[in-house]
C-alpha cells in the first residue's frame, strides 16, 4: 500500500499524536524482529492505520513503554510494545510488498526490474513466514492480484471492477478483526471502501505518467459522467467513496482510539484526496 | 444503557445541550441517510436507541422539575408520519411494481446475488425506471458506487417525478462534490472543486438550509 491512510496531523489532540506514533514504532520494530531488518523500510502510514484500527477494535491490552531504538538512537520514545493487532498487520505488509515486487518485476522498467529481483529472495523468506501466519488472507491476495493482472491487460473500463480485487483483500482483512456477526457486517463494507479507496487514490496519483508511457489506469478508460474531465472523475469517485467510509464507519464500535479512527476517516482520507489533486494540478 | 452516554453529554448538561446533541445523532442516523445501504438494520436500531435514550432524560428530567420546561418529543415519533418511515415502508410502498416486488424483498433480505441475477433476467425491452433504479441499488450494495450512480440517474431520467429514485441520486451527487456524507452539520464550509450545476446548488441550499435551521434560524421559508 502506499501511505495514503493517515491521520490529519494538525486536527489531532497532542495525546493522539504521541498515541499513534508509538503504534507507527512499535509497527517498526515489529517488522524488523519478524522478518529482518530490511523488512522495516516497507513502513507506511497505511498499515500504521490498519493496527490502530484493529487495536481498537479488538480492544487489545495495549502496552506503551519507554525504549530506544536505531533510527531515532538519541532519545528515548514512547513505543506500542507487540501485540496482535501489531503481528497481523507487519504479516500483511510483508505479504501485499511480495505482491508489489513481483508485479514490479513484470511490469516495472528496467531499473525497477533490477532492484525488485535484487530484493525478491529475502521478500520470498519473509512472505512465507507471513503467510503461514495468515494463510486464508495470503491466499486471498494471491487470487485477488490475479485477477488484477488479468483485468489490467484487458484494459477494463469499469472504475468499480478495477477497484474490486483491493477492496475484495481489505474487506476480508478487516472483516477478521471481529467475531460478533454485526461489527463483521460494518468492518467488511468499511474495508471494501478502504481498498477500493486505496487503490482510486493510486490510480489518480498515476494518472498523468500512466497517460504519458500509456499504462494501464482506470480512470483512462472508463465511461467519463457528462463534462468531466478523468482526473474530476477521479476525485469525484473517491469523494464519494469516502462518504461511504464514513457512513459505515459511524456505525462501528470502537473501544480505544476513537480520536485517531475519527480524525482519519473524517479529515485525514479527504485531506489525502485534496493532497494529491493540489499536486497533480501544480505540476502541470 | 446509560442514556447520557448514547446522546454523548454529561449528566450535567443543559436541556439545550441534549436537544443539540440528540439533533445532530438524529441527522447523522436519519434512515433517509441509510437508505438502499446493507447497514440500515443496524442504523436504524442505533436511532432506536438515540430516540429512547433522549425521551429517557427528557422524561427524568420532566419528573424531576416537573413545573420547568415542556415535554419534547423525539424526532422520530414527531415525523413518524414523513420520513422516518421511509426506511421501514421502503419495499411495500405503492411506487413498487408487482414485477419487482421478489427482487426488492431479496435486495431487503440482502441477499443480493440473487437479486442481481433475477433482475439481470429481465429483458432488455421490460427495463423500465424502477428496474436501473433496483440495479443502482444493488451496485450500492456490492460498493460499486461509480456504476450505482449511473443506474440512479438513468432511473431519474426515465421517471424524473419519482422521490425515491431522486433521493437516491441526489445523495451520491451531493457525496461526489462534497466528499461528506448527507446528514452531516456542514458549519457553511462547504469546498468545492469544480463548477456547480442545478443540482449542486439545490443540494447546497437545502443543506444550507438544514444548518440554519438547526442552529435556530431558516434559509427556505417552505421547508
């Protein structure tokens, strides 16, 4: 994933920031004891947010405590020791990056070829190790980019169904969080929003460069509403998914970090949105 | 429950306090809001509780001062007459044709595969209003919001008069320029990206309208 989910910094209360940090270390220094030191520069916001929102969910007894570590090894900072919610997200990140590499090495440019070969013998350790912790969910990527690829090369024209195969592997991702039958209900509609969300915002972010070198991008192919341009297309889909995402999210109960979830889904997601809209506007 | 805890005020707020707060959960969980989306159950079991819990305190409270203030009845049993209903009638109501009645029972049960292959099942020549209608829904269901939004406005076009087709399309286009959900208070900072057509500014100032008349004052007279 690519860092997209992520709070609204100044809207946050300084607790929550020092709250979500800690989670964003202690996912840091999970990577890095589960599947090796290079593991840990996979690190993004996205599955930062993915462990506060299963923490909270969860309500796992979450432990903050006071350690160094190597890149910041002056001072001493709160950090969110191991727990689940921690396992179950480093385990994904490990298991959308393999993903990422192999689709790099068979569509990437030369250099990008060269790099994700380099890094794929020590990925392909580490994606074992993840998916026997989550066999059902690495399964389930496995047929998801599957189908991605094939709906790529016939240059699919619905925006919906190029979305699916993400939104399909957060819906069941999140739907693990819980095991009452209605929180499982909400946490499913909100994942399939996430991925579908996730993915829009890529495909936006790459939208001119995928014009440029002529990749496959859905927003290029699809049916444009009446006196839209694609990228207004864009953002209008993702407006709306994102008003979606915060329906379903109203109905979810949260036992911790309700402020963080909050700030996110109502601030961070449109702000991410407006982010990459501002940035692909300048740079034309 | 504790009742303070659903509305989201301390025990010690004022009469006002609990009627802002009670407003605001009752706009965010209107079953209109709700509507054609696979949450409704749960959504309208939480505006049960928000309605319980506000005629709780203002019961308590009524006993308790009994000489002080009126009695304010909920939301929901005030327009149970208008909207609240909607969500519940929503399936047997008149504006349901016979030939679609199975199909929208299924989307109602949520079992919505077999409502799309019923519906799919119909002949290009029998499609009418209803039928893109029941399709948008449908797509809104799976999360295939781009496509539902297309079938809604094919819908409105073919019955342009209908209100629940129009409900339906005017709030994924309200969603699409605002990136807010319907019912939210808005506060006027509404950010816009691209120009607005009619129906933006319809949209606008009934929400416009909503605030002004949430904060005590109104912008439309009519409504």
């Amino acid at each position: 994933m690519f860092g997209y989910i992520k709070p609204c910094a100044p809207e946050l209360k300084v607790k929550e920031q020092e709250a979500y940090r800690a989670v964003y270390c202690g996912l840091c220094k999970e990577l890095g004891r589960s599947y090796g030191q290079l593991s840990r520069m996979t690190l993004s916001y996205d599955f930062a947010f993915l462990s506060v929102l299963a923490m909270g969910v969860r309500g796992d007894a979450v432990e903050f405590r006071q350690e160094r570590c190597m890149v910041h090894p002056l001072k001493k900072r709160n950090i969110c020791q191991s727990c689940g919610s921690l396992e179950l997200s480093a385990a994904m990140a490990i298991i959308l990056l393999y993903h990422k590499l192999q689709d790099n090495i068979a569509d990437g440019d030369a250099a990008e070829k060269a790099a994700c070969l380099l890094a794929l013998p020590a990925a392909k350790a580490a994606y074992d190790k993840a998916a026997a912790k989550l066999p059902a969910l690495a399964k389930l990527t496995e047929e998801q980019m599957a189908s991605q690829a094939a709906l790529e090369k016939e240059r699919c024209s619905s925006v919906d169904r190029a979305a699916e195969p993400t939104a399909k592997i957060l819906e069941a991702l999140l739907g693990s969080l819980s095991e009452d039958e209605t929180q499982q209900l909400v946490l499913k509609r909100i994942g399939y929003l996430l991925g579908r969300c996730i993915y829009l915002m890529d495909a936006l972010d790459d939208l001119e460069e995928d014009i440029k070198k002529d990749n496959y991008n859905p927003f290029r192919y699809c049916e444009a509403q009446e006196g839209e341009s694609p990228q207004e297309q864009a953002v209008s889909s993702l407006y709306l998914t994102i008003a979606e995402l915060i329906r379903a999210y109203d109905l979810l109960e949260v036992q911790y970090f309700e402020g963080i979830l909050s700030n996110v889904f109502e601030l961070g997601l449109k702000q991410s949105v407006d982010h990459i809209k501002e940035k692909r506007m300048n740079t034309k | 429950m504790d009742p303070y805890k659903v509305l989201g005020v301390a025990p010690d707020a004022t009469d006002e306090q609990v009627k802002a707060a009670y407003r605001d959960l009752a706009r965010k969980y209107h079953p209109d809001n709700y509507a054609n989306n696979p949450l409704a159950d749960l959504a309208q079991e939480k505006m049960k509780q928000i309605n319980e819990a506000y005629d709780t305190i203002t019961k308590q409270r009524k006993a308790s001062q009994s000489s002080a203030g009126s009695y304010q009845q909920s939301y929901g049993s005030q327009r149970s007459s208008s909207t609240y209903q909607y969500g519940q009638s929503y399936g047997q109501s008149g504006q349901s044709s016979a030939q679609f009645a199975d199909i929208r029972r299924l989307i109602m049960q949520r079992r919505i595969v077999e409502a799309e292959e019923l519906l799919d099942g119909v002949p290009v020549a029998g499609r009418s209003a209803e039928w893109y209608f029941l399709k948008g829904n449908i797509l809104y269901n799976k999360g295939w919001l781009d496509e539902a939004y297309r079938y809604f406005t094919k819908a409105c076009q073919l019955e342009p008069t209908n209100r629940e087709y129009q409900n339906a399309m005017q709030q994924i286009a309200w969603q699409r320029g605002s990136g807010r959900p319907t019912g939210y208070g808005y506060g006027g900072h509404v950010t816009r990206s691209a120009g607005m057509d009619a129906c933006d500014v319809f949209n606008t100032l009934i929400c416009a309208d909503c605030c002004c008349e949430c904060m005590g004052g109104d912008l439309i007279g009519c409504c």
